[in-house]
C-alpha cells in the first residue's frame, strides 16, 4: 500500500462534492495556479495582489476599505481580525448563530478577551432586538465589537445585516461591527459600505470558488483607527505592519503566490458571468434544492433546520433527520455509492443533520445530479421521502430558469 490508488477504488466520471466548503474549484482557476512561482520584486506579484484586493472590493461594494490577504483558513483571520481590534481583557459581543458563532467566541476567549454571547435559537437568524437590548445593557460602552456570522454554515441561516445595523444605531452604541462573509461571500450580495460593516472576514474556498489556504480582513476608517490604538500585543497579524506597498511584508512574508493567481482568476469569472448572475444563479439552484427538500420532507422523516424561509441560505441547506436516523449514514453512502458528497452536522447539529452545499461553480444539471444521489441514498437505506424530491427540483427548474 504506497498510493492513494491502491487504497480507494477508481471511480470513473466526476465525484459530485456538494460539501459548503471547500467548494468545486472550476479549471480556469486551477490552470492559473499551474503557472511557476515569481521572484518577489517581479512586478506580476503586485499585480496578482492587487486583483485580488480589487476583486474582494468589488465583491464587497466597498471603495475604501483596506484589504489584508493572509496564508491562513478562516479560523487563521477570525483570530487576525480579532487581535486587530480587541485587547486581552476587552469585551466584545458575539451574536448567536449555532456553531460559527461559538467556535469564533471559543477562540477569542482563548485570546484573553471577555466574550459576551446572545444565545442561538435554533432554526432562527439573530435577532435584531436581542442586539439592541444586549448594547444598551452595555451602559459603560465597555464592548468594543460585536461579531456576527451573516451565513452560518452549520445552520445554513443568513442574518439580515442592515437591520443588525440599525438596532447598534437605536442602541447608540459605538462599537465596532464586523462580519464574517467566510460563508456567503461570493454567493449572496453584501454592501459593506451602504451597510456600515466596519470590518469583514472571509476565505477562499467557499463562494471564492478557490482551493483553501488564503483568509482576508477587510477594515473601513473606523476599524483602522481602533486598530491602530489598540494594545493587544501582536505582530504576524498586524494590519499597521502589513499596510505596506512591498509584497513581502503585505503578507509578512512570501505571498501564496499560485493560490492568489488562482483566486485573482476566479474574480475574472465572477466578473464575466456579472455579480447579480452569480447571485441569480445561486437563488436558482437553492430554490430547486429547496422544492426537493420540501417534497422530501412531506413523509415526515426529513425537514429544514431553518425554520425562517427569507432567512434560508443560498450557500447551502441544513436538514434535521427523525430521531433513529442516522445521518452519517446517508452521508456515507451517498459518497460511496452515489459519488455525491455531502457535509454532516457540526456542533450541536451533529448525528442530528446532513447539509447540501450548494455555493460556488455549480449549474443545474450538478444540483440534480446532487440531488439525485441523495435521494437514492435516502431510498437504498429504506428512509421514506416519497418519489417528488427530484421531479419537484426539475419542475423549479423548469419554472425558473
Ligand atoms: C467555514 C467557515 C469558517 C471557518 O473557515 P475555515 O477555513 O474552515 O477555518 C468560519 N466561518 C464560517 C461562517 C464558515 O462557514
């Protein structure tokens, strides 16, 4: 046994990964990584950066606010973000969404900062009231942030963040609000300026259609200046040492030069296809997603964690299995009979649910191709859910496209 080969079996045609991240990586992407490392003072280095910086502010409809690219996951810039605008022994609030929202609170915990939480309701977005409420208890202004999640992925629940602003103005309060976009970035549209986000986190690998490794801070004036004041000590993370021209000390070191070749053109195919296409597209198929899972959940063993239809993501679907069904399973033999991954339950939703990711380069014939593994998968094991899931999906598709 000395290869992967020996190991799995060749599977002939294309495996169907339906996972919410890392999401399919479209071959124009992958042949722009196949291009061999630059010498650092090579001008195409900048100009890679700087597409990739452009093309976050595009994505994010902000004109000004500074962009920071890190070699990191999203765990990598929750922690950037969070050393840049919050000292040991500060508080910030941190808005329940299931599992995101804890394990970014796990973290900045572990920071030494004191992490005030609203509790998740499950099936339910943030509560706008629940913030105000929790910011004017704050009668000190003694929170310094409050941290949201817009798409939770493990709950497959999108907040509504202009009203998430607007219940921080009624409250008056002046700390800063940052957003994590890990999830819907790419794949749902975000106004960071028209919305007063001051600061944004993401990734590559999820609507950015690109392989894991790169994380992005976005900070507006705001977020720079608390940065600049803030004590917390720091150094591989620092925005101040990091706002530089020179490649090498934007990233602090050497860029991950092909994997930002990669995703400088994965922005030239958003821009091709238009942004409101992308987002079209991903309403389309969610919707198609959506009509299967309704149809599926008609025999009563299959039903929407979110319990709040506006609030349903386009990123991907969570869905809550009857007690003595074993997701895992249909996991399992989804992937391994029926070539269609999908991702299981996280956190608190684990062995309680299966999720469909459905962002990033996919089209129609994928989702039913996606949708039709499930819906085996679910029949080879005997777990009823009717005959309509996918014809319900084509009929969407019919409809709508
Ligand atoms: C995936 C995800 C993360 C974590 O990203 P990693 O790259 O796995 O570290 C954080 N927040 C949200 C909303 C996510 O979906």
């Amino acid at each position: 046994m000395n290869s992967a080969s020996t190991t799995f079996p060749h599977i002939p045609g294309v495996r169907a990964l339906h996972s919410p991240g890392p999401s399919n990586v479209p071959k124009a992407v992958l042949d722009a990584m196949t291009n061999q490392p630059m010498d650092m003072g090579d001008p195409r280095v900048d100009a890679f950066i700087a597409g990739c910086e452009r093309g976050l502010r595009g994505l994010l409809k902000t004109k000004s606010a500074e962009v920071f690219l890190y070699a990191a996951n999203g765990h990598g810039v929750w922690e950037a973000l969070t050393v840049n605008v919050a000292a040991p022994g500060q508080k910030v609030l941190i808005l329940g969404t299931g599992h995101f929202s804890d394990s970014w609170a796990v973290l900045t915990e572990a920071m030494g900062i004191e992490v005030v939480r609203t509790p998740y309701v499950e099936g339910f977005p943030i509560d706008p009231d629940v913030l105000e409420k929790a910011l004017r208890a704050d009668t000190k202004k003694e929170i310094v942030a409050v941290f949201a999640v817009h798409t939770d992925t493990a709950s497959s629940t999108t907040s509504d963040i202009p009203a998430l602003r607007r219940a921080i103005d009624a409250a008056d309060h002046p700390a800063l609000f940052v957003v994590d976009v890990v999830a819907s970035l790419g794949a749902t549209n975000f106004e960071m300026d028209a919305w007063g986000v001051n600061a944004v986190l993401g990734a590559s690998q999820k609507g950015l259609m690109s392989p894991p490794g790169v994380g992005f801070c976005v900070a507006d004036e705001k977020a720079m200046a608390v940065c600049e004041k803030n004590p917390a000590p720091r150094y591989y993370w620092d925005w101040r040492s990091r706002r530089s021209e020179l490649s090498y000390r934007k990233f602090c070191g050497t860029p991950p030069q092909n994997l930002l070749m990669g995703m400088q053109a994965a922005f030239g195919l958003i821009e091709k296809e238009g942004l409101e296409n992308v987002f079209a597209r991903h309403r389309l198929l969610t919707g198609a997603v959506h009509a299967a899972v309704s149809a599926w959940a008609e025999e009563g063993n299959l039903q929407f964690l979110c319990q709040v239809p506006e609030a349903r993501s386009v990123s991907v679907t969570t869905i809550l299995v009857a007690p003595g069904i074993d997701p895992e399973k249909i996991r399992k033999v989804a992937r391994e009979k029926f070539q269609v991954m999908i991702a299981g339950g996280l956190g608190p939703f684990s062995g309680r649910v299966f999720r469909i990711g459905h962002l990033g380069d996919l089209n129609s014939a994928m989702i039913l191709g996606a949708l039709g593994g499930v819906e085996a998968a679910l029949e080879s094991l005997g777990i009823s859910v009717g005959s309509q899931g996918v014809r319900r999906a084509v009929q969407y598709l019919a409809e709508h496209s």
